[in-house]
C-alpha cells in the first residue's frame, strides 16, 4: 500500500500539539543534549588516561523557564556502573561536590535555554584511581535525586589488545554477524587467578545495552585469548539512519520537508524509513551527533531547538511490543519522549521528538514488553558487511583497593 506522507505530515503536525503540551510541562523533560567526551574528540567515549592531562567535557541545556542551579559529584564504580563502595578520600583529590559554574543564555535562537557546561579533572577536584565513573548532576532545588548520571572511564593502560572483526566461524551466522576476535596480555599486573582477577566486556557502537561480558576461550601464559565464536559474536545490522538539522532552508536527501509550524518552531518532516531488505553502505558516524548550526560561531549557545518527525512504514504493530528511536542522542535509553504511536491508517510508526540543530545517527529499537528484551534487528535487518566499532574494556580487581581498576581499553573496526 502506497502512503500519502503529505496526509501523515498532516497528522503529525496535528499531534505535535498534543505533544508538546505533555512534553512542555514535565520537569525532568527540560534537560536536553547532555554530552560527555574528550576534550577535542566529540565522537569518542567518554575515556580518559589517568595522569595524562587529558580533560572530558560534559554538557546539557536547561529549557525550563525559571533558572536553576546545579551541583555535581563524582562516584566511583565498578564494571557494571554499580557504586564500588570507596571512599571519595580513596579516589579523589580535592572536593567531592562542586557546582556547576560555567553557563550561558542561549541567543539568536528562538528557542530559550542555559548552557551548562564543565571542564573535568579541573584544579578543584582530582582523581586519583582508575575505573569506571558516574558524574552526578543535583538541582540546588531538588537535592534528593540527580537529574543527570552520565557514565564515564578513567584508563591506565596495564594491558595490551591485539583483535581483529571477522566474518563468523559458525556457517548459519555467515552473512548476518560479526565475530571479535581478541588477545589480551596481562603485562606486570599481579595476576593469580585469570579468569576471575579480570573482567572483559566488549560493546557494540558505543551503545552501553549491547555491553558483554567474555569469558577466555583459553588462558596462556600472560595471555587471555577471547575467540570461540558464541560470546564474541555480534548482530551485524545495518548502518546507522542519519539526518541533519544545521540548515532552516537547505537539507539533505534524508528530510522530506522543512515547514515553519503555527508555533514559531521549524519542523523537519523525515523521509519515511523503510526496513531494508539488502546491503547499503552508507557513511554513517555509528550512532554519534554532533551540534551545529549554519552561520554560527558558538553552536552551543547559538544552535536552535527543531520538531523532527520520524516515520517507520511497516504493514501492522509489532505484537506485544514498544518502538523507540534510538541512539546517543536518545543516552542509548527507551526514553518515553523516543517512543513511537502506530499509525494503522497509514501503517506506520510515528515520533515527535525536539532535537538541538546539528547531524544525527539513530536506529529503531523494539521492546519486548513481555520479556523486557531489546533487539536492534528487526527494524534494522542484519548484514555482515555493516562497518561497526567495538570496544574492548578490560578491569582488573586490585585487592589492596577492594576495588576495580580500569586497565585496558581498545576501539576495534572492520576491515573487511
């Protein structure tokens, strides 16, 4: 059946209304574009080398009308991002909770927000152990719960990775997965016990959810080799969606259309996606986004807030089941406001989601609502082919600390 977007644009536009007055009235929802990376590399992790100098830089806007204040408090964790239980004394130099000084209005957006923003390890505060972290963020008004947990790692590099992706070994996932294949040399560590004094996670695309823990096919001496094609091997999907909203009057192949709604707001009305039924390369930045806006100096401050509107055509609604979009933009999370409505008269999943201007990656993620299961392949296919990062955590558990340290780290690509 064919689809008549300019009806489903119509519906849409009807919708976002109704949208927006639930979005605009949930606080949490006012906190926008968080953003965490190294200073001068805003597509990598969020990986830092312990005593390099290397700073991370964390961000977000405030949309909400009244001006809030906030504080932050760094927490060190284990692998699974679960509070260690050291003692701030253990793994900081200097304050363990610091406010959040560095903001600006937005201007030359019609949109109004505070850019909050912070330069970390700062001469305030210090860290002095290697690990796993969480960055806290408290509004000054509502101390009880942080507003933001943004995941971040501090490295020293104990280890060291050779791997390699590679078709699968086993023949029925030839064409649809991928296999990583990986050695890790334990160096001078003090290892007593392989398998246990280390724990080896690998994930897929920066995505958190895709996060696995390994076990060693074999142990040699200084060595852990990770290569028996069941636990290393990875849906290959498809390359990431993309869409840009840098420019108000000029956009890529990806936007159907551009309009000025009632509201004073643009809207960028996608093009409908399709699930794909073979292998298109495409040059994608494997889930990532970048802020930017044309004809501006400062993106951060001067970037605008856009509608845009996201369609799926598929014949009927997944049964038993939620579709979000899905990416970094979205914190890798099945966020309520990503969540798509099933359209049955125009057979189509829709969204509304208000973004920052600037170039996007995302996906479609299907949530089993009786298993709790995620799984990326049904709207996005699977194909060997697909050029996918992977990266291979290594932690090591430091007695003497009664913790872990963060000891091995490496971004893995296909070559093939």
């Amino acid at each position: 059946m064919k689809v008549s977007f300019l009806t489903m644009k119509q519906l849409i536009v009807i919708t976002l209304f109704i949208f927006f007055a639930v979005f605009a009235h949930s606080a949490e929802c006012q906190i926008r574009t968080v953003r965490c990376f190294p200073l001068g590399h805003p597509e990598a992790e969020p990986v830092i080398e312990l005593g390099s100098g290397q700073q991370l830089v964390f961000s977000f806007d405030d949309l909400s009308a009244d001006d809030h204040t906030y504080t932050y408090k760094i927490l060190h964790c284990d692998p699974d991002w679960n509070p260690s239980g050291l003692s701030p004394f253990r793994y900081l130099d200097g304050f363990f909770s610091q406010p959040v000084e560095d903001y600006a209005y937005s201007y030359h957006a019609d949109t109004e927000y505070m850019h909050f923003s912070l330069l970390f390890p700062n001469h305030e505060t210090g860290i002095k152990v290697s690990g796993n972290y969480l960055l806290q963020v408290y509004d000054d008004d509502r101390p009880d719960s942080a507003v933001i947990s943004q995941r971040f790692s501090v490295l020293e590099r104990k280890t060291v990775i050779h791997g390699s992706v590679v078709s699968a070994t086993r023949p029925q996932y030839l064409y649809t997965s991928q296999q990583v294949n990986f050695t890790v040399e334990n160096g001078s560590l003090p290892v007593y016990n392989p398998v246990r004094d280390f724990r080896v996670h690998v994930t897929q695309n920066q995505d958190p959810n895709t996060r696995r823990a390994l076990t060693p096919t074999f142990v040699r001496q200084g060595q852990l080799v990770y290569e028996d094609g069941v636990e290393n091997l990875f849906d290959g999907l498809s390359p990431f969606r993309h869409f840009q909203t840098v420019s108000f009057s000029f956009y890529d192949r990806y936007v159907k259309e551009v309009v000025k709604g009632p509201d004073g707001k643009y809207h960028f009305i996608l093009e409908p996606a399709t699930v794909p039924q073979r292998y298109v390369p495409v040059a994608d930045e494997r889930g990532n986004y970048v802020i930017d806006a044309e004809q501006v100096q400062q993106p951060d401050v001067e970037a605008d807030y856009a509608m845009v509107h996201f369609a799926l055509l598929y014949p009927e609604p997944l049964p038993d089941a939620e579709v979000y979009v899905y990416g970094k933009f979205s914190g890798w999370e099945l966020s309520p406001a990503f969540r798509m409505d099933y359209d049955a008269r125009h057979k189509a999943y829709i969204c509304d989601v208000e973004l920052k201007q600037g170039r996007y990656d995302y996906q479609f993620a299907v949530l089993d609502k009786t298993t709790g299961e995620v799984d990326l392949h049904t709207l996005q296919n699977n194909f060997y082919q697909t050029i996918n990062e992977y990266n291979v955590r290594i932690y090591f558990y430091d007695s003497a600390l009664g913790a872990y340290r963060f000891v091995g780290y490496q971004n893995i690509i296909p070559t093939f």
